[in-house]
C-alpha cells in the first residue's frame, strides 16, 4: 500500500472514531431533545468511560424532543395580545369576590 494511500486510510479510520464516539450528540442533535447540554456534556465528559456513552446514547434515545413537546402543548394556550379563556375570568372574579367577601366588603 502506498503512503499517501495509509494517510487517506488513517484519516477515515479516525474520521469512523470521532463520529461514532459522537453518535450519542448527533443523534440527540438530530432529535432536539429538550436536555442537549446534558447529553453532550455526558457524552464528552464521562463518554470515555464504558458507563459514560452508553449512558448519553440512552439519553439521546429516550429523552423527550422539543417536537414532542409542542405537539403535546394543550390548546388553551393564548398568544399574549388576545383576551384570557373565559374559564380564567370567571375563577379570577369567583375569588376576587370570595377576598371580599373574606374581608367584609361584601355580605354572603
């Protein structure tokens, strides 16, 4: 095999080794998991342990994804400029008519 052909080799092979000891980040990444900072702290930090990477392809598995998040999001949420969902006015004015009543301003 010819020098400059090893050289290509050896890069390829390390190229393989980065991205495989990276595939825990990559994928969490990939998935937007809500905690990616853990993941890729985890990965980096304790991934040349055998519990470490294991433990960071776990998270990048199984941790929820922000996408899974917005579609789980309940549809009563308002954008700030609309008025509040009636079920919010009424509780806000049933307990501001039980403080005053509390507090004798208003009779039972």
């Amino acid at each position: 095999m010819s020098e400059p052909m090893r050289g290509l080799l050896l890069v390829a092979m390390i190229l393989f080794v980065v991205a495989f000891f990276l595939l825990p980040s990559i994928i969490a990444v990939a998935r937007r998991v809500e905690r990616l900072g853990l993941v890729i702290a985890l990965n980096i930090i304790a991934g040349p342990t055998l519990i470490g990477w294991p433990a960071a392809l776990l998270g990048a598995l199984m941790l929820p994804s922000r996408r899974d998040a917005a579609w789980s999001a309940p549809e009563s949420i308002y954008r700030p400029g609309d008025p509040p969902p009636i079920e919010h006015v009424l509780l806000a004015d049933q307990l501001r008519r039980q403080r005053m009543q509390s507090e004798g301003y208003l009779e039972s």
